[in-house]
C-alpha cells in the first residue's frame, strides 16, 4: 500500500487482493457525509423517524397480534 498527502487530499494505492471491503464502505462513507449539508438535528429527526416507522412495522413479531 502506498499513501501520500498532497495539498488537501491523501492518495491511497493498494492491490486489490490487499483491501478489506469494509475499508472501502468507510471511505465512501467519509466521502458522502463530507458533501452532506444536513445538520446533526436533521439527521436525528430522520433517525428518529426510521426508528418509529420501524417499531409500527415490526412490533407484531415482539408483542405478538394482541399489541393493538
């Protein structure tokens, strides 16, 4: 693997055979988040959110069907 920074930005080279992929999933996902414009309320307003349409969708399986 070979790595170097230059100016603002490091550049990273390795074989193929040499890489985790869950490596590349975290650098995709610093690169993503880094271009988001949304703040921490809005992304704990949606996490919140999936986490509630989550529960109606799947509270059955918990609860069982006399949960209504």
């Amino acid at each position: 693997m070979i790595s170097k920074m230059e100016d603002k930005k490091i550049h990273i080279v390795f074989d193929i055979g040499e890489y985790e992929p869950e490596v590349m999933d975290f650098l995709t996902l610093l690169d993503i988040t880094s271009k988001s414009k949304a703040s921490d309320e809005d992304i704990d307003e949606l996490a919140e959110e999936i986490k509630q349409k989550w529960w109606e969708d799947n509270k059955e399986s918990f609860l069982g069907e006399s949960c209504n």
